[in-house]
C-alpha cells in the first residue's frame, strides 16, 4: 500500500474517532513516534489537505455529541 493510501486510511480512522481519551492518547503516541524518527515532522509530510482534514477532525472532537465511548470503538476496529 502507498504511503498516501496509508494516510488517507489512518485520517479517516481518526476522523471516525469520538473519544476524546483516544485521541489524546493516539496524538502522544504519534509524537513520540515522530520525535524518534531522524526525518522531518509526520506534519511538515502532510499536504495542506491531509492538514487541514487532521485540524478539521481535532474541531469534530471537541464537541460532545460526537464523542463515543471507548468499548464502542474497538468493537468497531475489531
């Protein structure tokens, strides 16, 4: 799979995530991820697009109705 494929999989997952918990969780892993990484930040790699659908996604994420509860979610990934 291309590396665009990838990304426009893991935005989508992201998009589809309610909870805020997770995403906190999922943003702490991912920097840590790219802070060990020798290249330059997993932002500076997204097009203007992928960037703005990741703030976009952060903006549904903060509002309540949007939010699902955690069990709900790994049954959706599993």
């Amino acid at each position: 799979m291309s590396v665009v494929k990838l990304k426009a999989q893991l935005i989508k997952l992201v998009e589809d995530i309610q909870n805020e918990e997770l995403l906190e969780s999922l943003i702490e892993f991912l920097s840590k991820q790219n802070q060990q990484s020798a290249g330059k930040p997993l932002w500076e790699d997204l097009s203007e697009r992928q960037k703005q659908d990741v703030l976009d996604s952060f903006d549904e994420s903060e509002k309540e109705e949007n939010l699902i509860e955690v069990e709900n979610l790994f049954r959706h990934l599993m």
